[in-house]
C-alpha cells in the first residue's frame, strides 16, 4: 500500500500547482517511486477573471490527470443531493487506480473558494477516507520588514485551527514566498505611483527560514523564498488574463516590472527599461511613439498594453510596421487606464499551462527547497509504513472492495418490504450502481405510483413480483419443512400472506440468492422464518449476527449486537468464531478481543468466567485465531491503555473483533459508538444461518439499506 500525502492549501490565490511539481520532483530525484492523483478538477478563477478551464498547470507524470478527476459540477450535484459518501467512493475508486507500484501518492487538495464554501469539507473527507498524511501550504502574503512576526502568527493560527497537537496526520507545513502579485497599487498622488510594480524589490524581503524552522509550531518542511528568476510572467500571458486583442503579436518576453504611463512624456521617459510592461493611454500617443523610438533603439521592452483603444483610428498603425519588426508585442483594450489597473492587480505569478519552460523552471527550483531531511525521511518510513497499512482495513477500502467484489458477483437479492419507499430506492441504487440484481415484493402499481411521486426512476432491471399471484406456489413445500410442527394448509396460507415468510420461502427454493428485510419489520419477524425454513449450518449452535463498525482509520467487527440476549460460554464462543470467519470473508484481519469489565485476571464473577471460558473454548477449536479475554473495551482498543493493563497481549490495544458478553452490552455499545462517533455501521449481518438472510434497522437509511444487500452478495457467493 502506497504511502498517501494530501497537501492542503490554505490561501485562495497562490502557486499551488506548480509548488506541487517541485514537490515532486523532490521526491522522485530521491529514487521513490511517486505518484500523483487529483480527486476533483477544480475551477481556476484567478488567472482569468471569466475562465472556466481546469487548473491543471502541474503534470508531473506527463498524464491526463484531468480525465481522472471528479468534475466540480459533479461534485456540487452529489452534495447538493446528500450523495457525499457516493462522491467519495468515486474518488477512492479512482485513487486506486493510480497507487499501483508507487511508493508514495501525492494527492492534490482543493484551494480554498468564497464560491464554494464546502471545500474544506470535502478536504477533511477525502483526508480521511483516505487516511492521509497532510501537509498544510500556506501563502507568506507580506513583503515588509515585518513578515517574519507576521508569518510566524498566520502559522500559529493554522495550528490552532487544525488542532495540530490532536491530529497527528498533520505532518509538516510548506511556506510559499513565491506567489506574491507582481503588482501593488499604491497612492496615485504621488510621482511613484506610476510604477505599478517591481518584480526585483519582493526579494529583499525573504525570509531568515532557521527562524521559521526554530519557531514554528509545525514542522517546517519547505519555505520557498521569492526570486526573479521564477516570478516573471510572459507579456502574452498578461494580455491573455486582460482578453486583449493584438495589434502585433511580437516575440515571447519577460514581465519584470509593470509601468503605468500616466505622466507627461518627460516624467515617463526614465521607466522605458528592459522587461517593463508598459500600460499605456491611447489618447497618450507621444508616451506610445517614445516607447517605440526605445524598442527600436534595443531597448527589450517586455510589450505594450494600450487602453481606451476605442479612440485609436487602427490605419495609422501602418506607420508602426518598422516597430513591429523588432518583435515588440503590443495589444489593446477597450477598459481605461484605472479598471486596467484593477484587473491587472489580481493577477499572480502562476505558470499558464503551455509555458512550459518557466513551469520546469518553477518546479526544479521548489525542489530545492524542500526540506532535504524529510525527504530523505520518506526512503526509511516506506517499509513500515506499509507493514502498519496493511494490517488495518479503512472504512474506504472496506466500501470499495464490498462493492467491487458484489459487482462480480451477478446475485439476486430479495427485498420482501417492496413498498417501502426507502427500499425501492436502495433496490435502484444497487441496480444501478451494479451490486445486485433486486426483486420487490409487492403490488406493482403501488410500487410504480410510489416511485413516481418520489421521482425514483425505476430501472427495468428491477424484477417487481405480485406477491398475491404467486403465495399459492409454495403452500405445499411450506408443509412439507413444517410437518413436525403441525403445519396445515390453513395454516401455511395464514403464514404466507407474510411477505417475509413467503421471500424466505423463494430463498430456500433457490429461486433467489438472499433476503433483506427489517425496514418495517422487527428483527424477530425477519429472522424467525430463516431459523424454521433455511436452518442453521451444520455444526453452528445458534445464529448471531455482527456489525462492521466504520471508523475512519479501520473497520471493527461488534457481535452479537442484534440476536442473542445472554449466551452460555459455548454459544459466546460459537459467535467469537462465526464473527472472526465473517472478519476473514470481508478483508478485516481478526484480532478478536472478548470484552468484559475487567481485563486478564483483575475482576471475578459469573459474567467474567463466562468470558474467560469462552476464551478458552475458541482457543482449543481455533488455535489459529489470535484471541485474548476478558478485556475491557479501552483495553481492547487503546495501545496506551493497553500497555499498563495488558503488556503482554497480542490482542489488547489493536482488537478488530469485539465479541460483548451478552446483547444489553452489544447492543448499547454499537449505538454509542455509531452516534457519538459519527460513524456507519452496516449491519446487523446475520452469521450461521444456511443462506444469507439479513436484518435492517427500522431506522436504516438508503445507503444502510444498500450496503447491506451487497453484504449480502459477498455472503451468498461465499457461504452457500
């Protein structure tokens, strides 16, 4: 598993893409093998105040990142229909997609938007799903003699709005010098006013980064410090940001300085210098014939902009010819000199997207400044970190591989409870989305009619059976598997009129390939006809069920949770063993602790011994399983905790199974930690059972609803 690094920015104007380049390019000069993912194309806003073009200035792997990436219509659509958790499951099918034989993932976050106030939302998210380490870019935005205090005080408020001291993910900072705005509007009273900006004055004011790094709450993993060699622009790509139009295109050159030209001609002559851009009035055509006579006196003027080019009669500009000749890039606008001079104050040093020599340039000279040491960390950390991933399956591996194994799988799942709204959209999403072939259960004109009103679109891969039509067909199997019970015909009419019992009924007939249900029913009504009509597997005492507990950083297994009130130790060892089987099915490596209230040999009394038996139990029919008990849940769960209580525990403090003592336990644990956490859990599944029959929560949300009918497609390609 590829080590995943998110950096996040956290200004909205600055030279994000191509600082990612450079760190890259640092870390593939080390030898490590690196990749890079974009989750979502975001819209680049500051280059042209109309643009609607991808952002895409970085390509360090000479790729079509952009096709790989989340669009951001796409993604404001899922939100805007609480469909998040779908949009992550695309991106992380997409990430996977790039991990492959790279050590190390650099994954691009969003910039910050007023446009769009979800975007640090959807970083965290994506962080998490990911469980990345991050790396926070932050925007040195002043260029004073008091930067330093004023960047050390930006930083230490980062800090403390990431909590840096709790999220241990947050790994280091990067500090970008680079991406100040060429330009600053000051004072026009004044005679200096007229110069706009100086591209060389910025690097006086770099910053001392031994007292960033000595002082900085966050590790200080690169301070890139401002340099003309990277910061100036091409005239082209200023007229481009302006939508100018050209009266000479010219040759390719420089912006180091920008010059508005708004004095008298004997004032203005003194800024006719190489690399300046000069903005010019059309009603000034003596300052725009001087700058001419310097162009043609080799005086490398980096272009021309005119404004208020409306007034400009365009046939004399066949007087020009000679200038043009010397390469001289000049263009017009229609805006006056003052709204030029606002648009051209939002203009920054980001690379455009064909420049590609200045974006080598960029991204070789961040790559030497990143912090050497750190990179050098990364050669050491690989193996291990590797070795800890895979040991731990995350809430989004666990999603995406359920999905993709269910896909494989072409089952058909029953959904008795068809009229239920919440289950006809689940049965359209799994149709959909390609987990499952489903049946509903249920008059076909109400479910038809309910989809309507709801504007659920009914696939017509979704199989709708008329319960009434066809109960008659199993009456007489019914008797027969009943017949010890005194089963009639009368009866097993009565008891068919139960569209669970007639769903269990075309399961055990194999006319379908699992059940869910429990959206209106209890769980009693769910289960009680699979315990008559389907029976346990041979050698199970009992049926329990389990619930996988989506955390952001792992999966856990809870059982029972759902089924048996107070199992004797044979029976708590039957679920420890069931739950640790159903662990291996679905990619969580068991580690099963057996909670109780005390751990090892502090506490007695029957509730203890019950655990401590069952620990026992397992460990003679399983010696395979790694098993500990009695633990409490803090033990179980915490490396600290279980360092004083249970040093020598091979289970204690990274427990994946929980295997509760009885159901009042089980139960309570699952909703605290599911509400208080904030967390799915999908569940309950049912483990022992002949066939896959699975239980819903009344309160199941769709998503709920859905991921259990792909546990259900796991189940019945597996087990049965």
């Amino acid at each position: 598993m590829a080590r995943t690094i998110m950096f996040i920015p956290r200004d909205a104007c600055m030279a994000f893409n191509n600082l990612l380049g450079g760190v890259f390019r640092a870390i593939k000069n080390s030898g490590i093998r690196v990749g890079f993912f974009i989750p979502i194309a975001q819209i680049c806003n500051h280059r042209t105040p109309s643009s609607t073009k991808i952002d895409d200035n970085i390509n360090p792997l000479n790729i079509n990142l952009e096709g790989s990436a989340v669009s951001m219509h796409h993604v404001t659509k899922l939100i805007r229909s609480s469909q998040v958790d779908i949009l992550m499951e695309e991106i992380f099918i997409r990430y996977n997609q790039s991990i492959d034989k790279n050590d190390v993932i650099l994954v691009q976050g969003l910039i910050p938007s007023y446009n769009n106030p979800y975007i640090s939302m959807l970083n965290n998210k994506i962080a998490q799903m990911l469980d990345a380490e991050i790396i926070l870019v932050t925007t040195a935005t002043t260029v004073d003699n008091n930067s330093l205090p004023k960047l050390k005080e930006q930083i230490a408020l980062i800090a403390h709005s990431f909590r840096i001291s709790q999220n241990k993910n947050i790994i280091g900072i990067i500090v970008n010098h680079i991406d100040n705005q060429l330009i600053g509007i000051n004072d026009f009273s004044s005679r200096e006013s007229g110069v706009i900006g100086t591209a060389h004055n910025h690097s006086l004011f770099n910053l001392n980064k031994q007292n960033l790094v000595d002082e900085t709450p966050i590790p200080l993993l690169g301070y890139i410090p401002w340099s003309l060699e990277i910061a100036s622009p091409r005239s082209i790509d200023i007229f481009r940001y302006l939508h100018a139009s050209p009266i000479n295109t010219g040759k390719m050159r420089r912006v180091t300085s920008i010059m508005v030209c708004t004095y008298p001609l004997e004032d203005t002559l003194e800024i006719f210098r190489p690399g300046a851009l000069l903005v010019i009035s059309s009603h000034q055509l003596d300052v725009l014939l001087a700058a001419c006579l310097a162009a043609l006196n080799n005086i490398h003027i980096a272009g021309i902009l005119l404004t208020d080019s409306y007034s400009i009669n365009q046939a004399k500009w066949k007087w020009y010819n000679v200038v043009f000749q010397t390469g001289l890039p000049i263009f017009q606008v229609a805006m006056n000199i003052w709204e030029t001079v606002s648009h051209l104050n939002r203009f920054t040093l980001e690379a455009a997207r064909d420049d590609i020599t200045n974006i080598d340039r960029i991204q070789t000279y961040v790559a030497r400044h990143i912090s050497i040491k750190w990179v050098d960390s990364l050669h050491q950390s690989i193996v291990k970190h590797s070795i800890i991933k895979r040991s731990n399956l995350s809430s989004a591996e666990f999603k995406y591989q359920l999905i993709q194994r269910s896909r494989k799988m072409k089952k058909c799942i029953l959904l008795p409870e068809g009229e239920e709204p919440r289950i006809i959209r689940a049965a359209t999403m799994s149709v959909k989305r390609g987990i499952a072939n489903c049946v509903l259960l249920g008059n076909p004109d109400n479910i038809k009619r309910i989809a309507f009103q709801l504007d659920i679109q009914l696939s017509s891969d979704i199989q709708i059976m008329n319960p009434e039509i066809i109960r008659e067909q199993y009456v007489d199997r019914l008797i027969e598997l009943r017949k010890t019970q005194g089963m009639t015909k009368l009866l097993a009419h009565h008891q068919l009129k139960d569209n669970v019992v007639l769903g269990t009924m075309m399961l055990e007939r194999n006319e379908v390939d699992g059940l869910v249900s429990g959206s209106i029913n209890t769980t009693a009504n769910t289960i009680r006809p699979a315990l008559q009509l389907i029976k346990r597997i041979p050698n199970n005492l009992l049926v329990s069920s389990v619930f996988f507990m989506l955390l952001p950083k792992q999966v856990l297994v809870y059982g029972d949770c759902a089924i048996n009130r107070n199992p004797n130790p044979e029976e708590l060892a039957d679920i420890a063993i069931q739950s640790a089987n159903s662990a291996i099915a679905f990619g969580v490596e068991p580690r099963i602790a057996m909670i109780s209230y005390s751990s090892g040999h502090s506490g007695t009394g029957e509730s203890v011994e019950k655990v401590r038996q069952a620990t026992h139990i397992v460990k003679a029919k399983r010696p395979e399983l790694l098993i500990d008990g009695p633990l409490q849940y803090d033990t179980a769960i915490m490396s600290n905790v279980a360092q004083s209580k249970a040093p020598t525990s091979e289970v204690a403090g990274q427990a994946t199974v929980f295997i509760f003592p009885d159901l009042n336990t089980g139960n309570t644990t699952y909703k605290a930690v599911q509400h208080s956490a904030n967390i799915n859990a999908i569940g309950p599944m049912l483990q022992g059972l002949g066939k896959p029959v699975n239980d819903l929560s009344r309160g199941a949300l769709v998503e709920d609803i859905f991921y259990t009918i792909a546990l259900t497609v796991v189940q019945a390609s597996i087990c049965y």
